[in-house]
C-alpha cells in the first residue's frame, strides 16, 4: 500500500535528524536549549543524544517539530 502524497505538508519526507540538524544550525544548542529546554539540548547537545531522546518521547518531538515549522514561517516571512 503506498501511502498518500502530502505536498502541503512540510515536515513529509524529513527525518528527525535534519529537522534536528536545521533547528541546531539555525538557532544555536543554547537557543535552542532556551527555546525548549530539555536536557538533550541544554547539557552537552548533539545530534545523537537529542535523537535519542525525541525518538523515545513524543511530547518533546511535538515541539521540535512545531518549532521547525516556526521557523520556516520565519524564515519565509524574513525572504520576503
């Protein structure tokens, strides 16, 4: 079964990790540590550990993930 096209949908065909790696490059770990602080981003941030972690808990991903599509909107509002 092929699963349907989601062309409006920016988080489809993304991994964790780049949605991660662009939040990290973008905002910064302390940013990003202020902006939503868990621990995999304020105490010794990587790539890895916050995988780690936002795989095993969906509340925290929930975040990482609206706070991606936060700053897509900034970014496309900053371009324009």
């Amino acid at each position: 079964m092929q699963t349907p096209a989601q062309p409006r949908n920016p988080l489809h065909g993304l991994t964790l990790e780049a949605i991660v790696t662009a939040l990290s490059e973008h905002y910064g770990w302390q940013n990003l540590g202020e902006r939503i602080p868990i621990r995999c981003f304020t105490h010794e941030p990587s790539v890895a550990s916050s995988l780690k972690f936002l795989r095993k808990t969906p509340w925290a991903r929930e975040k990482v993930e609206s706070l991606y599509l936060f700053m897509l909107r900034d970014i496309r509002r900053a371009t324009r």
